[in-house]
C-alpha cells in the first residue's frame, strides 16, 4: 500500500533534500512504496525535484499552490500518512 507523503518547500533546501531521501528510500525496499506530493512557489525548481525523485522509481505528484494539495488529497487519496512542512517565509 502505499504511503502518501506531502512535502511542502520542496523545490529547495531541506524540503528537497527529504523528497530525494524517501525516493531514494524505497529504491531497494519492497514494503516501503511512497507517493510523494511536493509543494513549492517556484515550479520550476519543483519540476527538476520531481524529475529526479522519478528516476527513482518513486511515484511523485507536483503542486504550486497548498490549496490544490488539500483538494487532491481530499478527492483521489482520502488520507496522508505524513506531511512535512519545510517552509521559509519572506
């Protein structure tokens, strides 16, 4: 089953370096099979994170605005396992 894993600041930083370690997580794990949703103000910063958590293997999900993650969460998955909230406000 897979574990739905949202990560907000995605695009850089700490949240970037979280959204690698749980694709690279689940490379040699068979119990461990993330979804990541990744939140991020800059999308294109967001893109290149979600690229390379897909040369993973890893499912992976991009979204600019929290909203729209709540609204998907909320129609397609029901649920999340974890939310990371990895945030710097100007």
């Amino acid at each position: 089953m897979k574990k739905i894993i949202i990560i907000t600041g995605a695009g850089k930083g700490i949240g970037k370096s979280i959204a690698l370690d749980f694709a690279k997580a689940a490379v040699n794990n068979n119990d461990f099979e993330p979804l990541l949703i990744l939140a991020s103000r800059t999308f294109s910063d967001l893109e290149s994170v979600a690229t390379e958590c897909r040369s993973y293997g890893t499912e992976t999900d991009i979204m600019q605005h929290i909203r729209a993650v709540w609204v998907k969460i909320n129609i397609y998955y029901y649920k999340s396992d974890l939310m990371i909230f990895s945030l710097v406000y100007h």
